[in-house]
C-alpha cells in the first residue's frame, strides 16, 4: 500500500489510494505476485494507460515483488464518496 501511495491520478493532485480508486490487492507470497484492482475516476480516461503503468512499476519495486497485474473496472463506478476525509480536504470539498 505504500507504493500505491506514491501513485496520483494525473489530473488530480491526490494519490490514488486516498482517492479510493483501489478496489483490492491480492498478494501471492509463494509466487511474489500481485494483483491491483482499480478503477478510474472516468471511463475513457486518456491517462488510463499511464496510471496502469506506474502502479505496475511502484508495485514491482517493493522487495520480494516479482510481478505486478493491474485491471481495471468499473463496477462499481468510482464517486467521490470513495475518498478519504484526507482527499476531500486537499481538494477543498470539506
């Protein structure tokens, strides 16, 4: 989760996990691999790609990591109401 922490949506100045865009991380120790699932804040981001590919890099970074998968969905569809009081406040919604 710390390295997730250190991803942030292009467009928006917060990390993606304050943001809620985790949905689940699965960890198989034996193998060192990991699955992210995530979403977006916007179907069709154009940034979607290059959001995958940072989680991805950050994730294989962290010792005994060996592989990363991320995928994507939107069910359910990402909403505000997903944040963390520590995002909501960065943006000024509180």
């Amino acid at each position: 989760m710390d390295a997730l922490h250190e991803c942030y949506d292009p467009e928006i100045p917060v990390n993606i996990v304050d943001l809620g865009l985790i949905y689940g991380v699965d960890i198989d120790n034996e193998q060192g691999s990991v699955q992210i699932t995530m979403t977006l804040t916007a179907m069709g981001c154009p940034m979607a790609g290059e959001v995958m590919s940072e989680v991805q890099m950050r994730v294989e970074e962290v010792e005994d990591v060996k592989s990363c998968k991320v995928d994507i969905t939107f069910d359910p569809p990402w909403s505000p109401d997903r944040m963390t009081e520590d995002a909501k406040w960065e943006l000024g919604m509180v």
